[in-house]
C-alpha cells in the first residue's frame, strides 16, 4: 500500500525531495559515459575502474576517524600548555577541540540522510563533487580557525561544512557500486567502506610529523588541497550504468534476464508470470515507512552500540585494567583497526554466499556473547582472552558496515540505495553521540562514588546496557523479511508480524505463534499467484516507481531514465 503523503506546504516539499529518486539523462550523456577520458586518450569505460576509485576515495573520508590526532596539538596551538616539572610532558591548559568530531559525526550523518534522494537524482559524481568541495572548504575555514586561534571556526569548518560534505562523499560511490555490482553486491559495498577504515589507519600517521615540519596551519592548510585533488580525479570516474544494463545473467534489480536480455519471471511458478522482485519497484517514500526499514535501522543500531562506545576506550582499558603500557595499547589499537577492515570485506563477501539476514544473525550472535562475557573476562584480568573477543566484536562491527549497503539495496532497490543508506547512518550517529554520552555519565559517576580508573566494574557496568541494546537488535533482525514469499504473501486474521527459522514460515499474532508446514505455505503461494495472474493480464506487466512499462516483454519509448 502507497503511504499517503502532503503535498503543498513544507511538508510536501520534503515528501516531493524523499519520493524522487528519477535520474534523467540524455542519448548524449548516456553516450558519453560510456567511455573515460578526452579525445585521443579516452578508452571504454569498465566497471571494474569503480573499485580503486571508490576505495581511494574512501580512504580520504576516512581521515575524519583520525581527527583525535589533532585534538591535542589545536589545544595547546589555541590555549597554550603547562611543562609537567616531574615527567616534562606538555600538557594544554584547555581541552575543546575533540568536540570538533562529534559536531562532524552529527552532520555526516545528518547530510547523508538528507541528501540522499538529490543524490540519485543528479547521479554520484556530481554528487561527490559538491561533498569534495564542501569538505575541502571546510578544511580552509577550519585553517582560518587555528591561524586566529578561533575554536568557533574549527567547529564551524571541519565540523558543520566538513563533515556535510563527507556524508555526502560516502554515501556516493557506494550507491554507484551496487548499481554496477548487481551480481556481487556484498563484495562492492564492503571494498568500499573497507576504504574507508584504511584512511583512517594510514591517515592517522601523517598530520604530526608534517605538522612539526611546517606547522599546524599550513598542515591542515596542506591536506586540505591534497585531498581535494586526489577526491576530485575519483570524482570522475564515478557514474551509473547504461539504460539496460546487465551482467552474468541479470540486470540492475538482480532479476534474470535471458539471452536476448528480457527479463524473465522472478520465480519460476507456473502461474507467476508477473511476479518480480518488489525491490525493483518500490517508491522510496514508501521504502522509508516501511517495517522492514524500521527493523533493520534498529537493527543496525544494535549492530553498532559497541563498536562505537566501548572499543573507542580500548586504549585506555588496556593501560587502566591490564597494566600495559601505552605503547603497547597503540599496537593493540591499531591491530583493532586492521580487525575491522578485515570484518567490513569479510561479512559483506560472505554474504553473498549466505545471506545479508543471515550474516547479520551470526554479527549479532556473536556480539551478544562476547558482551555477556567480557564483564567475567575483565574482572579475571585474562588478557588473551579479552583481545581475542574485542577482535572479533570489532570485525562484527565493521562487517555490520560492510553489509549494510547490499542489505538494503536487494530489500528496497538500487534507484533507493543512495537515501537509504543515508538514512541509516544516522543511527551510527545517535549510537555515537548519545551512546557516548550515557558511557560517559555512567563512567564519571562510577568515578565519582569511590571506584577508580583501575577499577574494571566502571567498563563492565556499561557493558549490560549495550549487551540489552545489542540483544534487541537481535531479535530486530529476526523479524525482516527477506524472502519473497515472505514479503508477497497477504497476511493472515490476526497476524501481527511474520519470520522465519531454519526454513519454516513462522507467523506472530493473536492466535499465537503459528508455524506453517510446507505443504500449506506451498498452498497459500499457489493462490497468491493465481489471485495476481487473474488481476494482471499476462503480457503485460505495470511497474511502479523509476522503471520503465513492460508489455510484451519490450520496453515502451520514453525519456532515458535510471
């Protein structure tokens, strides 16, 4: 059923913004992205120059995780330090400037949920292109702000404009990618943000040493330009596919097409003639209101929680409660980073092969376990088996990353991949923002009642809320129907939710719990099917949304779109 929606006011000009995800291009444009590059120099385009453009790309947004390098510098840079008499260490008389990456966080989140549906209206590189451009003004305005020592500006810079614009870088070549990769969707959306978490690693090790080389506002002053041109070179190589594009059997929507490139039935029933993907045709408004979305943005939430709130203290846990040096707490940070990468590529290649539901289940699975045991763990001091259970919570937590793209984009369609995707990184947000803020007031308040840093009972007290948030995604991603009987099959007197377990069709309603044999979900099918063939006339076939009629099997004339 179509949500209904305003449509004058305020609020018609948000529904209007968030129910058109139409890309128009002309022949000429069409043609001209079919090849790259100017004149004699210009060769065929391929897809696969998608990859290193995107993971370069990414890269770059993802200096925006090694923001905590700069806190201390820009502190002492903006309200001097104080020479500690017994240990010579510099300390600054203020601390301010972390702010500047929980201001960047909120609006990247903020910028990616709203400038999604623009995003596939005007395509991922010009998208990208203004995101570049924005974060790159950014870093100028943030320069301005440490050269007249104007903390306002940083904020303002790097935080407001900069971050606006990496939302927007991110969510680009991902949606770019799954359009390209209908046939390995998983492994395109996971070298993508794996992308990401490697600037974030390498980036971390260049701003200090060129900040005492030339000093710290021609260092920002430098990356800046840097980054713009290395972003904007990858700006152009992103684009869509051609109208009708299909590969290894399939077209955009993941349906099968055949020899001549038709596409065939979704399903092979006798009577389903008209049965297809419902990804393919969904409006995004009505993507956005549904159950399946709200589920798996909770999910995803749940999915989170932890990565972001309590691996962001790894450091000072492994110094605090086992003894270890900082030197050492740096290797295990950064060994934790290299477990994230490895779980964004991981989980979202193996869920082509097993599922997005089902990779999620086993993330979830595990983090639940390893947050009911890491209280005993840390109360115990066993370090290995600590490590060994952070690393595998954290590869869950950026496979949670690395999957989300493809989940959504075979849920509600590629055309909806961009707003989507930018919608649900606003759950990243609150769980960072507002998780970090209640980790925060717990561990103070601990503090402040007699316990000390030392003490494992401040960590493990926290770690109870975010095993119960982590446990509710769980259950969350139970119910998301992913199958398409699932998704097609008209519900029953009293049924409020549906799932499914280890193949069986389980519904949830008034009567109880109801588990259906196969032979009656065959049956129930069987009369679906008929009830749509009798509706719809067999040859033809009325596809609402972004694609084009289809009668016959052939493609009625009109504008190009995507």
């Amino acid at each position: 059923m179509a949500i209904k929606v305003p449509t004058s006011g305020p609020l018609g000009y948000i529904a209007r913004h968030y129910n058109n995800t139409t890309l128009h291009r002309t022949d000429a444009q069409v043609e001209k992205e079919k090849t790259l590059g100017l004149g004699p120099l210009s060769m065929p385009y391929n897809r696969w120059l998608m990859f290193p453009a995107a993971f370069i790309f990414q890269a770059v947004c993802g200096s925006l995780y090694a923001w905590s390098v700069f806190n201390d510098p820009i502190d002492k840079e903006l309200y001097g330090y104080t020479t500690n008499a017994k240990t010579g260490k510099q300390v600054a008389n203020q601390h301010n400037a972390s702010v500047t990456f929980y201001i960047a966080v909120g609006f990247f989140g903020l910028s990616a949920a709203i400038n999604g549906p623009w995003l596939e209206r005007v395509g991922p590189r010009k998208a990208a292109l203004v995101g570049t451009t924005l974060f790159f003004i950014g870093n100028m305005v943030a320069t301005l702000g440490i050269h007249f020592k104007i903390l306002g500006l940083i904020y303002f810079g790097y935080g407001v404009i900069g971050g606006s614009g990496l939302g927007l870088c991110y969510i680009s070549p991902v949606s770019a990618l799954q359009k390209w990769f209908p046939d390995r969707r998983g492994v395109a959306a996971g070298f993508a943000v794996c992308g990401f978490g490697a600037g974030s690693i390498a980036l971390a090790k260049v701003p200090l040493p060129l900040a005492e080389a030339i000093g710290l506002t021609y260092t920002f002053l430098t990356l800046g330009c840097v980054y713009f041109v290395i972003m904007f070179l990858c700006c152009l190589i992103f684009r869509v596919p051609p109208p009708g594009f299909q590969v290894n059997g399939m077209d955009m929507y993941r349906n099968k097409v055949n020899a001549n490139g038709d596409v065939e039935a979704f399903n092979t029933d006798k009577n389903a003639n008209n049965i297809r993907n419902p990804a393919a045709s969904l409006p995004l408004i009505d993507a956005i209101f549904s159950s399946e979305y709200r589920l798996i943005y909770l999910m995803f939430f749940g999915n989170s929680i932890a990565g972001l709130v309590f691996l962001s203290r790894l450091s000072n846990i492994v110094v605090d409660i086992f003894g270890k040096t900082p030197a050492t707490a740096t290797t295990i940070v950064s060994i934790n980073g290299g477990f994230n990468l490895a779980g964004r590529l991981f989980f979202s290649t193996a869920s082509d092969l097993l599922g997005r539901k089902n990779c999620y289940i086993v993330m979830l699975t595990l983090q639940v376990i390893i947050l009911a045991s890491l209280p005993t763990i840390m109360a115990v001091k066993n370090y290995p088996a600590f490590l060994a259970l952070i690393w595998i919570m954290t590869a869950c937590y950026g496979g949670g990353f690395g999957t989300i793209p493809a989940f959504l984009c075979d849920m509600f369609g590629p055309t909806n991949i961009g707003a989507l995707h930018g919608i649900i990184l606003t759950a990243w947000s609150i769980a960072g923002v507002g998780g970090g803020l209640l980790f925060t007031e717990i561990y103070n308040n601990l503090l402040a009642n007699g316990y000390t840093v030392n003490d494992a009972w401040i960590y493990s007290k926290n770690l109870y809320w975010m095993l119960g948030v982590a446990s509710i995604g769980f259950i969350f991603i139970m119910f998301v129907r992913t199958n398409i009987r699932d998704r097609l099959l008209p519900k029953a007197d009293g049924e409020f939710t549906r799932t499914r377990l280890f193949g069986k069709f389980i519904r949830v309603g008034s009567f109880g719990i109801k588990v259906l044999s196969k032979e009656q979900e065959d049956r129930e099918w069987a009369e679906y099917v008929e009830s749509v063939s009798q509706s719809t006339p067999s040859n033809m076939h009325e596809v609402k949304g972004n694609q084009p009629m289809v009668v016959d099997n052939k493609e009625l004339p009109g504008k190009t779109e995507l």
